[in-house]
DNA sequence: GAGTGGTCTAGACCACGCG
DNA sequence: GCGTGGTCTAGACCACTCG
C-alpha cells in the first residue's frame, strides 16, 4: 500500500481512501494480516483520522475488513455463505449449527404478536439459539413458539433452560410444517445480540423474521439477527453455493 | 422531542441519543414530518453535532429517518416489503414494477462470468432494469444474459437502447425456467446505482445475486441492489404479508 | 503499561435544493 | 442567497486487549 496523494476531485476523501485501500487489500495484503494501524494509515494518506476511519468503515461493512478494538485491523476472509430456509432449514431436527440456549414463557412483543395471529396478552414459548458457523457466532435467534401449538408442554415445567428449550422443539418437530414466509432487511444489533455476535451495539445485521405455518395457524416466528459483515445468505433448493465470492468485487467495483 | 439530559453511563452517548430520537420518532412525530436542523438538535442535547448526526445514521440505516443534503431530515414511512422472487418474480413477462433501461453486449465481470460458468472472454448480454415501488425507485439491476441462451439475437444489431433489452427478455421467456438459486449480502452502493436510487455513493443497499438455471445450464445472472433504508425483501409462496411493520420496533428495541 | 480501536469535541468549509 | 445535510480537521480522552 502506496503512500499515494489523494486526487483533488470533488468525489469524498474517504471515498477514494476506500477504494485505494480495497484495491491495495486485493494485491498487497492477504486474509488475516494486520493492516497498520489508523494513526498511522491517516498520517501515510494525509488525511484526519476521521476521514480514514469512515473509510475503514465502509470497507468494515462490506466485509473486507475486520477491526477490533485494542487489537487491531484485519483482512477479513470473503464472507460465508450461510443457508437459510432451504430444507426447511430452521425447523427442528437439524440441529445443524444450531445451538439451543434457553427457553422462557414471555409475553411475546406486540410486533411478533401480530405476526403470530395472536393475542398480546397470551403468552408464548420464547426459545434462544445461536448459530455457529466456520467457528464463528453469526446469528442470534428468538424463536416464539404458540403455546397452543406444542399443547403438550403446558403442564411440564422443567427449569427454564436448555432441557424446557428442547422440549419445546421436539414438540415443535411433531407438527407438520405446511409453510413458511421469509423477510430480510438491514436492522442493527440490539445489546444483548450484540455481545452473543462478539459485535458492538449498533453493528449492521440482517434481520430474517419467518412465519412457521402448522394446522392452519401461524405456529412460530422466528427473529433471526445475522452479521452483515461476515454472512452472505443463500436461498435456493440448490444448495451447492459457494462459487460466488471474493472476486465478486470487481463486479461491484466502483 | 425534550431538553433531556443525556445520563451519565458507560454507554455510548451517540446510542443514547438514538434511543431517545427513536421513542420521540413514535410518540411525538408522524410520518413525513421533517426534523429541526442539525445544528439546533445537537445544541438542544449538548452535544458535538458530529456525535448528533452518529445517532441519526444509525436511525436511518434502520428506516425510520430520511435525510437530504439541501432539504433536511424528515421521518420515514415504515419498510415496504418488496417481493423478491416468490412466483418467478424477475423471470421476464411479468413486467411488474420493472423498468426496462437499456442493454449492451460486454464482456461479464470475471466474477459473473463464474456464476454463470463461462469463458470471461466471452460476451454476454447485459441488461440494466430498474425497479420502482409505491412511486418510489427501490432496486437497480444488472442482468446478465449468456449469449447461449438467447441465440437468436446474434445476428439482431437493434440499437442498444431499451428495444434491444426488450427483445433479450423476450427471447429470455421463451426457455423454461429450472431453478434459481439466490443469495443476499450488504453492500454499499455503487456510484451509479446510487444515483438511480436517489441515494449518496456507498450508501448501504442489499445485493441480491440470483442464478437463472434453463436448458441445463446457467443463462443468466441477476444482480439486484435494492435500498436497505426502505426496503424489506420479502419471500416465500404465501404473498401476502404486509402485517409486520412500523410496531416491529417493540420487537428489536434496546 | 503500551498500543489498539471507539467516542467525542468545536470548529470550518462544501454541495445541494429551493425560493 | 440562505439553509440544509455532507465532508473534513486536529485534537482529546476512553475502553479494551495483551504481553
């Protein structure tokens, strides 16, 4: 990475920074180096270190790079392709990646009541799970579950943790799943997501909410809060993937 | 909106304040109602504008503001669910909320030229769409089209203006479609989708990458960027929704 | 304790939309 | 031309990680 002057075109400083810096991360720099360090970067590029920071953020949120605080920045690998909602991806059985935290009886929020056909003031099955891939924490999960439709556990009250949240889930398993309704959209991570994603608040996530059809109701609503900087999400029966990456850059260049 | 006191916590004062500008956003203003200034909300909260316009990005990477340079800071409508290929949305015929823009013959981008699983040194047929939604532009679009798969129009030279796109969609229709294959990932916008979406370079879209499979083969490649501010993908058979919105804040908050 | 990224300040000027 | 949001600066201090 050059020591290269900015040109003095009316485009932003941190627009080329992010450029000159990406285009220097594909030649120059390999996955999980260490990039210097911001106060130095900005003084090398001549800039405020504001200005490169907005750059470095940019790049942070396309997934190019990877900053943590008292470490340092790092060239992130292209980002994984992880599957949503192709066989029934989601709904028990395949513990896949899945990993099941706990499980509470809550009122569910109005929002999800809504979605769940249902009324606000009964209450549901709240079960937590995380997902883990490549080694990494990518999604943090609140699955809200009718409790008439897993009517067997009304009377069980195992301790609310990881042994109530199977419970819930083998219950689940039992029904016939008849379909489901997917939404994604940019959000960003509340506390608590935050610290099981290893991310600050406030860190860009995608939001996947699924509707669990089963005996002609809604069933479940799942709140699937996955990172936006190392996940890209597949959808498709097909599910081989993983031939899109990394040089896709230059087809998304500037 | 009050004078309150920002508290004198470890939490980030820029995240306070968006949790404050948040809960006025719902009880003190409705939809399209613009915002004081900048400069006299910062002073208003005693705090450095720059860490003032910290919480407004966040709010509006969330799609509850929308600001413009000239104009001011208004509030935004809740996300519309956008149908992303549930009946063969994109496959051309249902023209939909398509524009069709115009078309080339280029080489791809090696890294479509992967997906679409050909030699990068052969040209392809590249057409630009793009899509609107409640009077609003939503999505840019570059499809890419093997010439393989439209052999028909080898010998056409329709100039290469909208005609000449709708004839490559025409003679697209024609195949039976085998499957697709999608994935979406953050982005952030290139410099001319940004301007067909009314929006700054880099602002944050959703890429949405579909692969067309016909006769055995790849025969096109969409790449699909659409507004993350304003946007929710939607998918799934079932196309109704258009329940979950606005009050899904309760579900998401802090 | 040294070094990193994260937050915050108080200014300045620029680019744009609109009357 | 005025008011808006967008960019940029040069500093300061904080929170975290790690040796």
């Amino acid at each position: 990475m050059g020591t290269t002057q900015l040109e003095t075109v009316p485009e932003p400083k941190y627009w080329h920074l992010k450029n000159v810096i990406g285009e220097a991360l594909d030649s120059e720099f390999s996955i999980g180096e260490i990039l210097p360090n911001e106060r130095d970067l900005a003084a090398r590029f001549g800039v405020a270190r504001a200005t490169l920071r907005q750059a470095l953020e940019q790049l942070e949120l396309e997934g190019r790079l990877q900053r943590r605080r008292g470490v340092g920045t790092t060239v992130a690998p292209p980002r994984m392709g992880v599957a949503v909602g192709s066989p029934r991806q989601n709904w028990p059985g395949n513990d896949d990646d899945w990993r099941t935290v706990d499980c509470m009886q809550t009122l569910a929020p109005v929002a999800v009541a809504r979605l769940l056909d249902q009324d606000p003031a009964r209450t549901v099955h709240l079960v937590r799970r995380s997902r883990v891939s490549g080694g990494q924490p990518v999604a943090a999960e609140l699955l809200y579950v009718t409790e008439s439709a897993v009517p067997e556990l009304s009377g069980i009250d195992a301790p609310a943790g990881p042994a109530r949240a199977r419970a819930v889930l083998r219950e689940l398993h039992r029904l016939d799943l008849e379909g489901e309704d997917r939404s994604v959209e940019l959000a960003s991570a509340r506390a608590d997501d935050a610290k099981e994603l290893d991310r600050l608040p406030g860190a860009p996530v995608l939001l996947v909410t699924t509707r669990y059809f089963a005996q002609g109701r809604t069933a479940a609503v799942s709140m699937a809060t996955y990172r936006a900087d190392t996940c890209r999400l597949t959808f498709g029966d097909t599910g081989d993937v993983e031939i899109h990456h990394g040089a896709e850059r230059q087809a998304q260049a500037s």
